[in-house]
C-alpha cells in the first residue's frame, strides 16, 4: 500500500549510541530531539531499544569495550538499516585517532552509511544527515520490495 510506505519513509526510529567522547555530539543529538528543533516533527523517535530502530546514530569515540557494545547493538537491529557517524570522532577518531585503545572511526566496527564529520555537530547539521538518512532507508526498503517481488519470475 502506497500510504503505508509513504508514512514509513518519514517515520524511522533512531537509536543513539555514544560510545565515548567529550559528550559533545551526544547533547547536540539530544538538543535536535527538543522543542527547540523538535526533529520528532520529522516522525522520527527516539528508542533505547535496537530491535524497534531503523536507523543507528553513532556519536564519539570507538573504544575496545565500547565497540563490542556498538556491534552488539547494530546485530540486533533488523533489516534494512541505516548506520549514521555523528561527528568527526565517530567518523574517523577525530583528535583521538591514534589513541592506542581507539578505533580510527565507527566504520571500523559497523558498516558506517552516512558521515558527519563536524566537532561538535550542530543540531540542524544532525537533521539534515537523518532526513538524508531516512531517504535511504525508504530507496532500500523500495530495492529489497522490488527484488522480493520479482524473485518468483526468476524461479519459473
Ligand atoms: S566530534 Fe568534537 S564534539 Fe563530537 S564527541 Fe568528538 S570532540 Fe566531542
């Protein structure tokens, strides 16, 4: 059904991880989500729980015990989902990215689909990536649909 697609495409849910920085990016995420920037009029929502979210937000720095946390957390997310790097740390370790405990970027852990390379990203900057980012949910929503359906064709 049309409509139903249509609401999906502007209704994903976010979960946001921060796995450890100056904090920086993760207030600026949670400001995006006030009355103030009100990204919820987006139909965006914000859940504490992996398996209800579309789309993964990823602030701050990886460590060792905060990556095996951020690949816990995308493993149990269903698909399709889109993975969004909030800030230069998340995109590539920022100023800490030769730290002997860090991994240079979350992409090191999951499959990063959108980069924010800001310090700190601002809240309009967050929307702007998550709009993006819905868009992509919906067109890969649309390819899987479309490759669903024609599966059958290919058998016979
Ligand atoms: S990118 Fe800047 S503001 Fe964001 S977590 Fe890193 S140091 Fe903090």
């Amino acid at each position: 059904m049309a409509w139903v697609s249509s609401a999906r495409k502007r209704s994903p849910w976010l979960l946001h991880y921060e796995t450890g920085g100056c904090n920086g990016c993760a207030i600026e995420f949670v400001a995006a989500l006030t009355p103030l920037y009100d990204l919820e009029r987006f139909g965006m929502l914000n859940t504490g729980n992996p398996k209800h979210a579309d789309i993964l937000v990823v602030t701050g720095c990886v460590n060792a015990r905060s990556g095996r946390v951020l690949r816990n957390l995308y493993e149990q997310m269903s698909e399709p989902k889109v993975v969004v790097a909030v800030g230069v740390c998340a995109c590539t370790g920022g100023i800490f990215h030769d730290g002997y405990n860090l991994a240079p970027g979350a992409d090191k852990v999951v499959p990063v689909d959108l980069y924010l390379p800001n310090c700190a990203a601002r809240p309009e900057a967050i929307i702007d990536a998550l709009l993006t980012a819905a868009d992509l949910l919906a067109e890969t929503r649309r390819r899987d649909q479309h490759a669903h359906q024609r599966a059958p064709d290919q058998q016979g």
